[in-house]
C-alpha cells in the first residue's frame, strides 16, 4: 500500500516571499503520478500541479514548481512570488496504473498563510 | 459552466434518519469517485465507479451505498446515519489515461452534519 507524508502541518510566510512545502512517499511502484491540490477556505479541491514519475523534468505551472526526487520519494511544492489568494490547506496525493481507474491517495495536509 | 457539481452543498440531519448525495460531471469522463474528508482534514477514498461498474470499494459500511445510473452520475445514498458520519463528502471524476494528462476534478463537496 501507498502512504503519503506531509510533516509540516502549518506553515507561513510574508506575502511575495517563497515557501516550499514538504511530501514524502513510499511505495513499491515504478510509474505512477504525484499530484499537489489546494483547498481554500470555500473548500473546493483545486489541482495545482501534477508529475509523471518516469518524467524527471519538474513540473512547473507560473509560480508553482515541483522538485521531485525519484529516488529519494520526495516531492516537494515550491510556490514563488507568494500572495494573500494562496492562502489554503495544501494536499499532496498518490496515484499508480491504471492511472483512469486508480484512487488518490492523500497526505495529512499542510495548512498555508501567507501575512500580508 | 460547473465540470463537477454536488447537491446539496449542507445537509443536516438526525441520526437514523437516511440520505442521498447526488453527483453529476460534464466531462465526460468514465470514472467517477466518492471521498470522504473528516473533521481532521483526512481526504480518504470509499467508492469508485468506471462506466456504471464498480471498482473500488474501500471497507466502507454497508449503510453506505454508491450507485450510477449512468456515467455522468454517482449518487450516494447513506442509510441509518450516526454521529461520525458527519463529514464533508466530495465526489470527483478522473480524465483517462489515455489523455496524457491525467487527472481527478472535485465537486464543490456535501457538508454532512448528523445531529
């Protein structure tokens, strides 16, 4: 079974500094696909980034990038330029093949406040 | 133009009495999933569907019951309700893997509140 760690459950920064959240994995796996949601305080699970693990290029969408380390299963959130709307609980998750069929497995959460 | 949408958004309730959650996507896609996040923030998977079938089914109690009429309705229908039910339950449904870019899209989630 997969597990998934976040071990920093809070965490904040001044506004338009950056933060970079923390995950870890263990699985037996050898393709499967990390993921990074938000929540907001309205509750919505927002997908913010995702990582093919047989990619090693990091993924990156504007001011969030990813480091993954394959060998090391970590898989880390690194959000630039921080602003007041990032301000959520962030979940880091699991999935392995099949990727259309498979659950999401989720880590505890980090919850994020950016000061204004 | 909602992708995946829940109704209702708050239900509250009496223990014992029972209660559906419906939920709807317009993506077109095959798999569909119900979540349960708990007072701690704790997103867990209990069911999933792919095609009107069910797929996954994670020791959930039998008082719980998906069912999908078709692809693009999970409904959840929950019998006998008590107090730890009481949660915020989101359905999702997932791009196919064929697409490349593979991913699940959240509902708006159901607050649950068992009294």
């Amino acid at each position: 079974a997969q597990t998934v760690t976040q071990s920093q459950p809070e965490m904040s920064v001044q506004e338009a500094e950056t933060v970079t959240l923390s995950c870890t994995y263990d699985t037996s796996e050898s393709n499967y696909y990390l993921f990074w949601y938000k929540q907001p305080p309205s509750r919505q699970m927002i997908l913010v980034i995702r990582q093919e693990a047989y990619k090693q290029q990091n993924a990156t969408e504007n001011r969030f990038s990813v480091n993954f380390q394959k060998a090391a299963k970590s898989f880390s959130l690194k959000i630039s330029d921080s602003q007041l709307g990032d301000t959520a609980m962030y979940f880091c998750a699991f999935m392995k093949r099949p990727f259309g069929n498979e659950k999401l497995t989720f880590g505890t959460g980090t919850r994020l406040t950016i000061i204004p | 133009d909602t992708a995946v949408s829940q109704t209702p958004k708050y239900l509250v309730t009496q223990m014992g009495n029972d209660k559906s959650i419906k939920c709807e996507q317009n993506l077109g896609h095959d798999t569909m999933y119900w979540y349960k996040q708990d007072s701690k923030k704790f997103l867990k998977i209990m069911f999933s569907y792919n095609n009107k079938e069910l797929i996954i089914n994670e020791t959930v109690p039998n008082r719980f019951s998906p069912k999908s009429p078709d692809k693009a309705h999970l409904n959840l229908h929950i019998n006998s309700l008590e107090l730890g039910d009481s949660a915020v339950y989101f359905c999702a449904s997932s791009t196919p893997s064929a697409s490349g870019r593979v991913a699940q899209f959240f509902g708006p989630g159901t607050r649950l509140t068992v009294l």
